[in-house]
C-alpha cells in the first residue's frame, strides 16, 4: 500500500512564503518522477512543478523563479518552496508520483493540501 500525504498548507499575505511537503511511505521500490499540481474550483489541475532524480526540474512559466522542488530520496519526500506568493497562487495543491512497486509501475496521488494567498 502505498500513501502520499501533503502538509504545509495554509492561509499566508501576498508575498509571503510556504513550504509544501509530500511524503511517500508503503512498499516503494523507487520513485521516478513526482509532480506538484493545483487546482482551483471549475478548473483542470495544473501542472506547477515536476521533478526527476534531484537535478532535472520544469516549472509552469506562472511559477518560474518563485517556487522550486526539491526531494530527499533518504526521507522519501518531496518539497516545493513557494515564495512571492500572489492571490492566483490560491489553490488545492496534489502531490503525484510515479512509483514502482512489486505490483509495478503506476501514478499515486496524495489528499491534497489547501493554499490560499491573501491580498
């Protein structure tokens, strides 16, 4: 079984800066690319961040030089820090990730975490 759970949510002025953390526990044999995305009510999910190993990373123009990704393969987390936070950032933000168990290779999600960015 494996469980991706988001923290780091929350309610933060315009400008300001939160911390997001998705970490991924079960029977994991590996975990190839994992992926931020946000959705708002009415709209697709986004795709805000991905990551592959620790060095290849792409970002949506909308976030680019404000937030960035990052993993520790040891702790089995991803992070995304989010700075100059504006009101559009207002969000549900999904943590998802490719892994490989014994049963093999599929996407999970985790619950979701809300950020909402005041004016």
């Amino acid at each position: 079984q494996v469980q991706l759970v988001e923290s780091g949510g929350g309610l933060v002025r315009a400008g300001g800066s939160l911390r997001l953390s998705c970490a991924a526990s079960g029977s994991i044999l590996s975990i190839d690319a994992i992926n931020w995305y946000r959705q708002t009510p009415g709209k697709q999910r986004e795709l805000v961040a991905a990551i592959v190993d620790t060095a290849i990373t792409n970002y949506a123009d909308s976030v680019k030089g404000r937030f960035t990704i990052t993993r520790d393969n040891a702790k089995g987390t991803v992070y995304l820090q989010m700075n100059s936070l504006k009101p559009d950032d207002t969000a549900v933000y999904y943590c998802n990730a490719f892994i490989h168990t014994l049963q093999g290779r599929k996407y999970y999600w985790g619950q979701g975490t809300q950020v909402t960015v005041s004016s």
